[in-house]
C-alpha cells in the first residue's frame, strides 16, 4: 500500500486480517517468514516457553508505569510506545489468549488505551484514479543527497533496489537513488500511468541493493 503526498509517496506494506486461507499465507509468511506453515507449529508447540518470555518484559514495562506515568517515558509518548504498542496490539488481536494474558498488567493496559487515544491523525479518501491523475500531474519535493557516514557507499543516482528484511513475499521497488541517510531512503521512479515519483522506505528494516 502507499499513501499519495504529492508526488512522493510513503511505502508501506499491507496487513489484512486473517479472514481465508490465500489472507491466512499471505499474513502467515509476513509474520512468520516463507515456511510459515511450519513456524506456527513450531510457535504453537512452544507456546508456554513463548508466553514466558514476553511475560517478563511486559511485567518490566507494566512496574515502570506503576506510577502513574501516562506514557513510557513520561508525560510525552515517544517511538518506543509505539515500538511497543504494536506487540501489545498483536497479542491483543491475533491471539485468542491475548486478552486474557494482558489482564495481569492494569497499569499496561492503561497505558495501552493512551496510546491508542492518539488515533491516527487525519485522513481524507481519494479514488485510486484520481490519485493517479493527481501524482502524474504534480512534481516530486523530495530533497536529494546521501548523508555523510554512509554505510552502503549510496549515491543520487545510483540504480537501486528496496524490499523487507524480513521474506514477507513483497515484490522489491527498483528506481533511482534520490535521498538517503542513517533514518530513510527515497527513490525516483518513473511509470507512463503516473510520470515520476519518489517512493520513501524507512532504513531500518528495509534493505537497498546496488542494481
């Protein structure tokens, strides 16, 4: 999926809930890599010994906001709330259990409802034609350049390709290098539907190979 802003867009993959058996792999190998299959018996058999280990660092967190703290570092949330808050949420929504394992952290839970108070900013809906039309009409604001201290000898330019760490079965974007430092990547693609755009990934979790 991609959000349209101009004509930059921000790239971000797609998680549908498990509703068939084509949703239920698409998810599974997203969650739990190529042999997924084979992980969710692996992960079922171990439950127990899984369930042990997220208890401690969830009884860590569920301690520090014991007093009264809204968010994890203070009144003010910060990106690991929301580094946390997506485990929170999974355990929550996509395991039977969850909710009744989350029950032991009340100050968590709490903290949990902050969070998720913070909503998802404000949207408007746009038809995919017309988001098409939009981006072939406008031009990238993109900035260029590659930060100092790059790690991959990236340069503005450079053929290049972008896909998950992680084998969720995501096809790679290939374009041209436009901007990146130690935080994101930014390509320039040109399509006939719609003209030139520039594509932001984050950095991390994401790799970018020389073509």
């Amino acid at each position: 999926m991609a959000l349209a802003t101009r004509a930059d867009v921000i790239h971000v993959p797609t998680v549908k809930p498990v509703s068939d058996l084509t949703t239920a792999a698409t998810c599974g190998r997203l969650y739990l890599g190529e042999d997924w299959a084979e992980g969710l018996k692996k992960a079922h058999a171990d439950l127990p010994h899984l369930v042990a280990q997220m208890r401690a660092p969830l009884s860590w967190m569920n301690a520090q906001l014991a007093d009264g703290r809204v968010f994890l570092l203070g009144a003010a949330p910060a990106a690991i709330d929301a580094q946390i808050y997506h485990v929170v949420w999974f355990l929550r929504g996509r395991w039977a259990g969850g909710p009744s394992f989350l029950s032991e952290f009340t100050h968590l839970g709490r903290w949990e409802e902050n969070v998720r108070a913070i909503g998802h900013g404000t949207a408007s809906s746009m038809a995919p034609d017309e988001a098409i039309v939009r981006a072939k009409n406008s031009a990238p604001i993109a900035q260029s350049g590659v930060a100092d201290h790059e790690p991959q000898g990236l340069e503005v330019g450079m053929s290049v390709t972008v896909s998950p760490d992680v084998n969720g079965g995501e096809q790679p974007v290939a374009g041209n290098l436009r901007f990146a430092n130690a935080e994101t990547v930014v390509i320039e693609r040109t399509a006939e539907d719609v003209g030139t755009v520039c594509v932001h990934f984050p950095r991390s979790g994401y790799r970018v190979d020389i073509a």
